[in-house]
C-alpha cells in the first residue's frame, strides 16, 4: 500500500521563501501544510478560501494600505461609510 505521493509543483522562489517562513513560525512543514489544504479541499469539496478579484472599492483601499496611506476603522460600517458601500 502506497503510504504517501509526491506532488512536483513551479513556484516563485520569493513567494515560497517568504510563505516557508511563516510555516516555520507555525511550526509546520510545506508537507503538512499541503496536506492541510488538500484535506480542507476534500472536506468542504472546493478551494477553504475565497478566490475572488476585489471589487474597486477594495482595491483603492488595499492600494492606500500599500501606500502606507491606509485609513483604520473601528467598525466595518465605519469603513462602509468611507468608500460608499
């Protein structure tokens, strides 16, 4: 009985420095890591987080967090105000 698979996958060098990074502060490794997501995917039977593209409103907001510009809010509906949602 086979007891593990190998998954051959391209990566940027920098995003995977900096994600192996915080799974050593985890205390993980990117196996149990792959195999967390791969074991969420099966359970939920899709991808555990959202894949979505911002809507424009989110993108300037994330645009002027970037920017060190980024306004803090003490409640979403603050937040809601400021850019009208």
């Amino acid at each position: 009985m086979i007891r593990s698979q190998m998954i051959h996958a391209r990566i940027q060098p920098a995003l995977k420095r900096e994600a192996e990074k915080v799974f050593r502060v985890l205390g993980l490794t990117t196996s149990d890591v792959i195999n967390a997501l791969y074991a969420q995917v099966r359970l939920r039977k899709g991808i555990p987080f959202s894949l979505d593209i911002p809507n424009s409103k989110t993108q300037k907001a994330i645009q002027e967090a970037r920017k060190n510009k980024g306004v803090t809010f003490k409640t979403v509906e603050e937040f809601d105000r400021r850019y009208n949602i």
